[in-house]
C-alpha cells in the first residue's frame, strides 16, 4: 500500500522546506500582533477565476503528424486567492494559485507553464522602514517566494495570458536613490512541477522548489518620469543531481528610452546586449561550453490618431543561431520574460519565440467605450539567420483580441490569430495557413 500523500510528499523534502518557510513568514508577523488592537490590523484577501477556451488548427511550427495532431482545443481554468495582513511597517502576503487544463489529449505543447495546480506561488515579508529625507532611501523589503515584474517585461515577468505565472525565492530591496526608482533583487527562479506529460494532463500536483545551483541577480532602475528603463541581470546555473541545465553564466544589459513629442507622437527603443557562456543543451553528455554573444532590439512610433485609437508602428531585430557544430551561440535568451504582447497567444497558439526574428508590424489599442477594449496587429516575420536550405519569410501574421467589461467584476473576452505561412515555414505534415480562436471570462473579487 502507498503512503499517504502527506507523507510522501515530506519524504520528499518538498513539504518540508515550504513548511518551514511559511511558519517563519506567519511567526515573525503574528508575534508582534499579540499586542495589538485590531484597529492596528489590516486584513485584506482578494482573488480572481478565470475560464478560458482555445482552439488551434495547424500548428505554427513545421512539426510532423508523428509529432502532435493537426488541430488541438484546450480548456483552461485559473483560481488565485491573494490574502496580505499588515502592521505597522510590516506585512506578510501569501497568494495561492490553482491552474489546470482540460480537453487537451496528445498535445507535446502541454508543459508546467499550464498546469500548476494548488500551488503557493508568492509567501513572502515586506519591511517598509520609516521615510528619510536625503539622496538615498529604501522603501521596501521583501524577503520569501514572490512574483517579479519590471520594465518592458521582456526580461522579467509575471505572466498574464499564461496559464501558469514565474515566481522566485530570495530577497528584493526597492530605494529611491536621488529621483530615480531602484530595485536590487537576489533570487532563485522557481520551478514548477510534475514535468511529465502523464502527471500534467492529470492535472496531478507536487510542490514546486528553487535549486541553489540556478541564481539571478541585478539591478532595475527607472527615472522619475519613467522615461528611461534600465535592466541588468546576471544569471547563473550549474547541474546538480536534481536539476539538469545548460551551465548558463549570462549578463544581461537592457536600455529602455521613451520620448514623447509635442505633436502627440511617441517613440520607444529597447536595446539588450547578451554575453557570457552556456552549453548548447542541457544533455548530460553535451559539456561543450560556448560563448554567448547575442542582443535584441525593439522600438515604435506611434500617435493618438483619434479620441480612444492609439496607432503604432512596431520592429523587432532579434538575433539567431543556425549553426550550432561552431563554438559561439548567437541565440538571444529572453531570461524570465514574456512575449504575448510582441508576438500573439502563448499557450495552444504558441507564437514565435524572442529569438532567431526579424519583424516590423503595426498594433492599435482602440477603446469605443468605458467598457470595450480592442487591439488589432499585424507582423511580418522573418528569421534573423534561416535555417540552412530553408527560405527566411516566416509569413504574415493578424491577430484581434476584443474585451468587454461587463461589471467592475467580470470580464470577457474574445481574440483570434492567422498566420499565413510563407516559404520558411510552409513544410511539414502541416504546411497549411495556422487559425487560432479564443475565449474567456475573469471574476475579480
């Protein structure tokens, strides 16, 4: 007979470091609290749902029919319960999310990013130490498991289409040094589990960990009027018994400029620089190390062109790889960020990874109503270097996505994207144009 869960799951050791981690967090706020009164006390729990339905038919990638069928739906549902309690200086927030799937059979796309079911991503302590006058002062301390979200996103991200968010364990300090916003963050990146394809379409559950061996940290830093952005991380990891890797030992340098003109024109450029080392996979035979040189680029023009459309004119320069027999990786690694809103849906759509691509496009955000959001965009793609013998022309790219706020509490929500392939993509089993429909609802309380 198995042991119970329970048990298993502290044999494991899992249970008992997260164990040990939220009993620190609820002794060291609850114990000043003894004393106080309750109107000292602040209490706060809010939450959300949300439902989703995706349907893809013809996978984006070149794949064969061995690989995964030709069209896949999928159901996903998200629970999060955020509760904070504060005291004086002093708070404690735990944020427990549950995230599943449903109707999705023979889908090689399912992956932890998904499925993450009843699981504490965020238990951490903020100590907020009395307001100083003067060229330096520290706002805020946050030490435990918490979600990061800074700059463009495109490095470092919380997730909001995804089904499953990134969270991290370490320490994060926020100052104000003369006018400009300043976090340093020393953390190690949260994995999610189970990996296997049978225990994630089981929507089966285990505990995710941090690995010492993994650690990032840097620096974020924004001007007063936002304006400027800047980012600079380091990110280092080595395998151990539990945790196979690429032997990643990267530097990150992100310069985000915006400038706002007069006439109602506005204009972004990001520019990311990459270097360092890393293995080409994380195989357990590949012990080749390579350097890493590699950047991206993003920038817009875009202007007001009517009471409630915003119109603007987007490019990506990202570098690419295709040669990996050499000794340099030219791959750009987007670290922990994002890219729903550069290149389409993540999730059963998938949408092309911040790598490899050259794209110019244009995106407006229309908004009729108090309570209507469209965002209409278009990208044509190609790869920055082709794979050999294939052409570079990726295809085009439309995607619509339509909200409706129908109460402060519940919104709905309706998108799409096509892509129709060009050369570079149109082969495999399923050389066909790709259609992709979704839908959902989000509760807020």
């Amino acid at each position: 007979m198995r042991s119970p869960l329970f048990v298993r799951l502290y044999g494991r050791g899992r249970f008992r470091s997260l164990l040990s981690t939220c009993l620190l967090l609820i002794l060291v706020v609850i114990c000043p609290l003894a004393n106080a009164s309750s109107d000292e006390i602040a209490f706060d729990v809010s939450g959300s749902f949300r439902v989703r339905y995706e349907s893809l038919n013809n996978p984006i990638f070149p794949t064969s029919s061995a690989a995964r069928e030709q069209s896949n739906q999928r159901l996903s549902t998200r629970f999060i319960v955020n509760s904070t309690v504060s005291y004086q200086n002093l708070a404690a927030t735990i944020d427990i999310r549950d995230s599943r799937v449903f109707l999705d059979e023979n889908d090689p796309t399912l992956t932890a990013n998904q499925v993450n079911t009843l699981e504490p991503t965020q238990f951490f302590i903020t100590y907020k130490p009395e307001r100083e006058s003067g060229l330096y002062e520290v706002s805020a301390i946050k030490v435990g498991r918490m979600e990061l979200d800074y700059g463009s996103r495109r490095l470092l991200a919380k997730t909001a289409y995804r089904n499953a968010t990134n969270s991290y364990d370490g320490i994060v300090v926020e100052a104000r040094v003369a006018d400009w916003q300043v976090h340093g963050v020393y953390v190690l990146p949260v994995s999610r589990f189970p990996t296997d394809s049978e225990s994630l379409d089981g929507n089966e559950r285990a505990f995710d960990k941090s690995f010492s061996e993994r650690k990032f940290f840097g620096v974020y830093a924004a001007s007063k009027d936002n304006n400027v952005k800047l980012q600079s991380y380091w990110l280092k990891e080595d395998d151990s018994e539990a945790l196979a890797t690429r032997n990643r030992d990267l530097y990150t340098l992100s310069v985000d400029y915006t400038q706002p003109f007069d006439n109602g024109l506005i204009t972004n450029i990001e520019v990311v620089g990459q270097t360092g080392t890393s293995y080409q996979t994380a195989s357990a035979n590949d012990t080749d190390e390579k350097d890493v040189r590699a950047y991206m680029l993003f920038g817009y023009v875009g202007k007001q062109i009517t009471d409630n459309t915003f119109l603007r004119a987007e490019v990506d320069y990202i570098s690419g790889d295709n040669d990996t027999s050499d000794d340099t990786i030219s791959d750009f690694d987007t670290l922990y960020g994002v890219r729903r809103f550069d290149f389409g849906p993540t999730d059963v759509y998938q949408a092309m990874p911040r790598r490899n691509l050259k794209a110019v496009g244009l995106r407006s955000v229309s908004k009729p109503a108090k309570a209507h959001n469209i965002m209409l965009g278009y990208k044509a793609m190609w790869y920055q270097k082709a794979p050999q013998d294939v052409d570079s022309f990726i295809g085009h790219q439309v995607e619509a996505r339509w909200r409706y706020q129908v109460r402060p509490e519940l919104r709905l929500v309706l998108g799409g994207a096509y892509l129709k392939k060009g050369e570079g993509f149109a082969r495999g089993d399923y050389s066909d144009n790709s259609a992709f429909l979704f839908t959902g609802a989000l509760y807020t309380f």
